[in-house]
C-alpha cells in the first residue's frame, strides 16, 4: 500500500512538472535554497521588481486580564503596501529585500465605524486612539546562503493542494518609553506576533504564474498600546485577524481608502526600494507623537 501511495505521488508530481514545462513554466522545488527563496518573495511580493503588493486583514482585538472574562475592544481593519527588490552578494548569492508600511484601525465593535475618542473601561479615562500607522516596516535582505553560510530554507508543509507556512516572531526589546535602566526594572517590550501563511501549490510553484495569492492570519499577544495609558497595569493584548493578498490597492476595503486618502496618503504607495529609514513601531510613533505635543505646549 505504502510503495503504491509513493509510486501516485510521484507520478502526480512528474506531471505537474511536465505541464509547467509545457507551459513556459517550471515547477520550484522547496528543498533548493535559491527555490525556496524565490517562494519566499512570491509570498511577500508583488510580480516583479519594483511592482508593489498588498496585503490586507481584517480581525478582532481582546483584551486578557487575569482575575476577569476577556474584552473584545476593537475590530480591526489593516493593510501592508510592500514592494521587492532585487540584491547581491559576492558570497551569498542574488537574494531580494522587502520594503513596506503599514496601518491598522480599530473600530468600534458594534458599528465598525473607525474610534476617534474612547473610554478606557478600567481607568474611566477618555483617551485619544492612535492608530497603526507604520513606516517603514523594512526586512533584512534574504540570500540562498545565510551570514553563517549555511542554506536559505523555509518552513513549509504541503497537504495535498495546499502548503502551509507558519512563522513565529517573539520580541523582546528596548521599549522607547522606558528609561534607561529596563535590564534592573523590568519595561521591555514583550510580544509574539504570529504569522500562518496557506496558499496552492500550483499556483505557488509553477513559475507560469508571475506571483501568488496567499491567505494570511495574523496573531499578536502584546503588552497594552501606550496610547490607553493602563500606567502598569497587569493585562494584555490579543488580536486575531485573517485575510490576503490582493490584486491590487482597488481592492482594499472602503474604510482603509477613506482614512488613507484623509489621514496617510503617503500609504497608497511602497517606500522606496533603497529606503534605509530605521524601522517603526507604534512605540516609536507615539514617543514622537507625544514629544510634538510637549514641545507644542507653552512654556510655564
């Protein structure tokens, strides 16, 4: 039975190489650094070089305090505009780097309607939303050989039509809004955002198609945003979203267009490919956003 199931699976894949062929095409294989790289960058990006791509997602927020039932606080609405661009090593090969920026809005739970003011339902307080807007969110430049000279390899899993690539990123840094002696006192930022990429195989592999469309979900457990001024307390953050990468920036969802045009117009465009701008968080937009306020405020 089994050298029967091998013997299909075999067959299955000598065809589907034979109609990539066929076709202009090739068929990547996974276990090559340079394939496994190259379905890395038809993941993350757009057709070509200097062609941008869109993600978009779209979730809930919760809040998790121990001692109390979880809060859904917000929704959630968020989009990356990302492009590739082509880079080489004398050692390590010819590789691509990643630039993007990113925001994500949260909306009232009941109406969906984007949240100006809100009402911290622990302190009482009415505090003002500062939402996700960050730029840029940059990558490190990925090559077939790693800086250890090792191979690039990528962690996929193939079930039938499908593969599934999950990517883990825990954090744990220098929080801006800290002082200087957070090693003593504790106040780093702790987080783990969870990225779950599913796309077809077919579709992924075979280089007769210019790109791919994978489905994301999108998981962060984090500390409190500094915007809701929690001042220490014990508690955090989860947020849940799914969604995909789209066609094109049309195809984002009404509610993203409208603040983007209102609110981040630079947003409707990738940065530039040799960007070199170190890269954002809401820590450090808030520390620069608070800092404007302080340095508007008269002098006493």
């Amino acid at each position: 039975m089994k050298k029967t199931m091998l013997f299909t699976a075999i067959l299955a894949m000598a065809a589907s190489a034979a109609s990539a062929q066929s076709k202009g095409g090739r068929m990547l294989n996974p276990d090559k650094p340079e394939d496994a790289l190259e379905i890395a960058k038809r993941v993350q990006c757009g057709e070509a070089d200097g062609k941008p791509a869109v993600y978009h997602w779209a979730g809930k927020v919760y809040s998790r305090v121990q001692g109390e039932p979880d809060r859904h606080l917000f929704n959630g609405e968020g989009m990356n505009i990302r492009q590739c661009v082509s880079v080489d090593d004398p050692k390590r090969g010819k590789g691509w780097r990643l630039v993007s920026r990113e925001i994500m809005l949260y909306l009232d739970p009941k109406t969906n309607e984007i949240v100006r003011q809100w009402e911290n339902p622990w302190t009482k307080e009415v505090v003002e939303v500062f939402h996700i807007a960050n730029d840029p969110v940059n990558q490190r430049p990925q090559f077939p050989i790693g800086t250890d000279g090792t191979p690039y390899k990528a962690s996929f899993r193939r079930e039938g039509r499908w593969i599934f690539q999950p990517f883990e990123a825990p954090l744990f840094y220098q929080n801006v809004l800290q002082g200087d002696y957070q090693d003593y006192v504790g106040g780093k930022y702790h987080a783990m955002e969870i990225f779950d990429f599913a796309y077809e195989a077919d579709e992924m592999l075979n280089t007769k198609n210019a790109t791919a469309y994978p489905i994301v979900s999108w998981v962060r457990i984090s500390d409190w945003m500094p915007w809701m001024k929690m001042r220490g307390r014990q508690g955090q953050m989860v947020f849940n979203a799914m969604g995909n990468k789209l066609k094109g920036y049309d195809e984002l969802p009404k509610v993203l267009k409208d603040e983007i045009a209102l609110n981040y117009p630079a947003y409707t465009a990738a940065p530039p490919g040799d960007d070199t701008r170190p890269n954002a968080t809401t820590w450090t937009e808030f520390k620069k956003h608070v800092d404007s306020q302080r340095a508007a405020e008269p002098k006493k």
